[in-house]
C-alpha cells in the first residue's frame, strides 16, 4: 500500500440510530477518491449499554448486531448485515479495515455471584488490603439471547482480577478478586501508573486464566471469519500485560490469510514508555505517537512563543517511525473527553501537515476533523457544553497532496523558532513536494534543492499563497507561506 493514510472513522458523540455502518457504505468511494485507504471502524459488537454504547463497555464480542440483548438487535452504529456491508463497500474500493478490540475488561454481567474480595488503595494498586470481604458481585456473563451460538464460553468471577463495585456489603472502590488463578497481585507487564494499572474499569479480565487467553484468541479468528477484517486497533493496552498481547498478535498473524496492520493505543507521553512496550512485544506492533499529540496540543496554545524546530523531539516518530502512527486527534481527546487535550483549529492544518507529508509514521485523520461534529455534553464541572468541532481547512486536499506528492526522499530545514520547512524529492515515477510552515508572522525559505529542480515553476498545491516560485539553475528558490499557517509548493506541471 502506498502512503498508507488511516481516517479513524467515528468520533465519541457519532450519532446513534444504526446510522454508521450505512453511512461508511455510501462514503466509501469518496475515502477513495481523497487518498484515505485504511478506515479504522468503532467497536463493532454490543455493549452494555446496547444501542447506545460507543462500545467501550464491552458485553458481548460475539455480538455484531445480531442478537436481542442490553435492549437492542442492532449496535448504536447499525446491525450485523450493515457492518459487513460497510466492510464490503470499503475493500471494494480498494480500502483496509481495522476493527477496535476492547479486550481489557467486560460490562454488564447477566448475574451476580458469590465472591471474596480484597479492598485495593485506589492511588497505590499495589496496596491490598488484608481483610476478605465476602460479598455478591456482577461477574457472570451467559448471553441468554445469543443461547451458546458462536461460543458457549461462560465468563464468571475466576475469568476476572477486578471489580468496582460489590454488593452486600454494597461498595464502590477497587476491589481484588480472589480465586485460584489471579495468585496475590495483579498483573505483571502493565503501566505503572497507580502503582499497577491493570486494573481500569469493570470486570477486569485477568490473562493469567489460560482458558481467558484461548477464548479471546478464538473470538479473534472467529471476527477474522466473520467481517475478514484487514486488521486491528488494540485499546488500553497499558492495562493489559504485554506477554499476552505479544502471543495473541503471533496467532492472530498466524492464522490471517494475508498480514495483518495492527496498531495499539498505550496512551502516555513519555517516549521510553512506549519504547519499552514495543520491545516486550518484539516490535509486533505499531503505537499511536501519544507524546506527538500533546506537542501539537501546546504548540496550538503557545502560538508563537513554541520553538517549531522541536515540534519533534522526545516523540515516538521521531525514535521509532516503523512503529508509530500519528495523529492530530481522536475520541479521546476531543473536548469533555478523558483525555482531553484539543488541538486549536489554527493550527490542525500545520500539524496535519506534518504527519501527512513527511516520510514518517503512519497518519490517522480524525473523522470531525474531515467533516465536522457538534454535540453537547456535561463537562467535569456539572456544566453542560456546547461543541462545535470545524471541519480542518483544506485537510481533503493535504490528504490527497499526500497520495500526489508525498514521495521520495525527506530533507528538513527546522532551523528557526517559527518557520520551518521540509521537502520530498520525489520519485522517477511521482512528483515531490516542498511544505512551509509558520507559527508566526509570514514565513520565508530559501531552499536549496538541486539541478534536478533547476529552472521550474512552482505554486502552493493549497491555494494559500498566490505568487509562483521559479528557481535558478540550481535548483534554489524563495518558498514563502501565510503566517500561523502551511504551504505546499508542488511544480506546476505535475498539477
């Protein structure tokens, strides 16, 4: 695939209504026409909260729309027949899909059951209590309506580690389960945070249960089966223990009829985290560029006072670029979201630009980013909100500058606090590009880029810049953009 460019194709507040799925159908041939070829689709199966779950409280991963459950047949994004009808509409334009795994922790139990349990400090994991409190709680998952169709696997309290929430006595907090295969901690190869973040919400699905491990290996080939998926996006895996992801990644590749394109959230901003994940999974899999996202982030808020040279330093990209996928956004850190942490629209065409046009990573467009959202919400004050997320000026044609002219090898000129610039050879067979950038007032390059460019006749792609470019017989010209804003200088004849 060449220039491989994700559109991560939903967002926290998508409408509802089993809307999705028929939507993703009917824009397929557009994700073509501008250059996006790999769309990575929401959870796909039922959650707790049936039609209305995003499907990050997973219930049923057997479930894609097709069985009466948590109040509903179809998932809030549409029924089974829909999603496969929108999988097939994607790969008829020559579009991958990766479908969410949500496998770290299970909600909306069938039934109570009799458990022993340990009070865990909230802010030290690590701490367990020594008192066994015997209490009920929600850890029996039977799927009466799907009655054993597809698995007649029975989760109960040995399947999971965790809880939050017991009845009689009734309490709220972290509790460890105890049973016969969670031993006496949690487990081991998770995110330190909290002392030990393996456990995060629900029913925390506990990896050290062999039969756990073969199930979801074998719902893993059943989905394959099913949608004959192109690959994966793995969610929360700091929660998860490496080992485990690394052995169900190996069979899942193993038994994929062609390679799979999977790549994992381990959402934390310190690079050598995600560094030491990639190696205890042998590089098996790729991470989203967490500490890149925060970088545009503060360099949307400091406008010109950040220092755009190092728009890249202490960044998985920059480190790793085999292993990273970039991005400017996504569900989670849209604004009244978890992770808060909104790229100011100004400046999304730059950061845009950077994770489309360089040679780097692999690029995840943001679905309101391309089209637009508005929603309200309630945000952590009690307050309600209204958002209004723009659609990114000109992000269609940066994707399809991407396709066009993204090609060939990089050259960066990141020698100013402001304005920066790179540049893509091109190839014998597809044109390159010269990109300008600036965080402040206009910006000016002169750029040296060789005979091979002598004597033609550039203009911005963009449209933001008016003026032509003619370089000299050696190749060198005077490449400008607006100010707070990107150029894309491509030779008029490639146009």
């Amino acid at each position: 695939m060449k220039n491989p460019t994700i559109l991560q194709c939903f967002h926290w507040y998508s409408p509802g209504g089993g809307t999705l799925w028929p939507e993703v159908s009917e824009r397929a041939a557009t994700f073509n026409d501008i250059g996006i070829n790999m769309v990575w689709l929401p959870p796909a199966y039922k959650g707790s909260e049936g039609e209305h779950s995003i499907g990050y409280d997973s219930y049923d991963l057997f479930d894609l729309g097709e069985f009466d459950q948590k109040g509903s047949v179809a998932t809030k994004y549409g029924d089974k027949q829909q999603l496969l009808d929108a999988i097939s509409a994607l790969q008829k334009n020559n579009i991958a899909v990766l479908l969410d795994v949500v496998v770290n922790h299970k909600m909306g139990a069938d039934e109570k059951e009799q458990v022993r349990v340990n009070r865990v400090n909230q802010q030290d994991r690590t701490q367990i209590d020594d008192e066994v409190i015997e209490c009920e709680a929600w850890t029996r998952y039977t799927f009466p309506a799907r009655n054993g169709q597809y698995s007649k696997f029975i989760w109960d309290y040995k399947c999971f580690s965790g809880v939050d929430r017991i009845e009689n006595p009734t309490e709220d907090g972290v509790f460890k389960i105890i049973n016969d295969y969670t031993g006496d901690g949690w487990n081991d190869q998770v995110d330190d945070e909290n002392g030990n973040f393996d456990y995060l919400m629900g029913s925390n699905i506990d990896y050290r249960n062999r039969a756990v491990t073969e199930e979801i290996k074998y719902w893993a080939r059943w989905v394959m089966d099913q949608t004959h998926c192109d690959g994966f996006r793995l969610d929360a895996v700091k929660h998860i223990p490496a080992w485990f992801y690394k052995e169900w990644i190996e069979h899942v590749q193993e038994v994929a009829p062609k390679p799979l394109f999977i790549v994992a959230e381990y959402w934390a901003h310190d690079v050598e985290k995600l560094q030491q994940y990639i190696e205890q999974v042998e590089g098996k899999t790729m991470l989203f560029d967490a500490p890149l996202h925060m970088k545009f982030h503060e360099a949307s808020r400091q406008g010109r006072d950040y220092d755009m040279s190092q728009i890249f330093t202490g960044t998985l990209v920059e480190a790793d670029p085999f292993h990273a996928v970039t991005l400017v956004a996504n569900h989670d850190t849209q604004p009244l979201q978890a992770l808060e942490a909104p790229v100011e629209p100004w400046f999304k065409p730059l950061a845009y630009a950077l994770i489309l046009l360089r040679e780097n990573g692999v690029p995840s467009v943001f679905y309101p980013d391309l089209y637009g959202a508005s929603y309200d919400d309630t945000g952590g004050d009690g307050e309600m909100y209204h958002i209004d997320m723009p659609i990114v000026d000109k992000l269609d044609m940066l994707i399809h500058a991407r396709q066009r002219f993204a090609h060939g090898v990089q050259t960066l000129w990141f020698d100013h606090p402001n304005c920066i610039a790179f540049s893509r050879s091109g190839t014998e067979e597809d044109p390159g590009c010269v990109v300008v950038m600036s965080n402040g007032d206009e910006g000016e390059k002169t750029l040296e880029l060789g005979e091979n460019y002598a004597n033609k006749t550039w203009c911005d792609f963009l449209g933001n810049q008016e003026q032509r470019v003619t370089t000299d017989e050696n190749g060198t010209g005077v490449f400008t953009c607006p100010g707070g804003s990107v150029s894309v200088w491509v030779i008029e004849e490639a146009i």
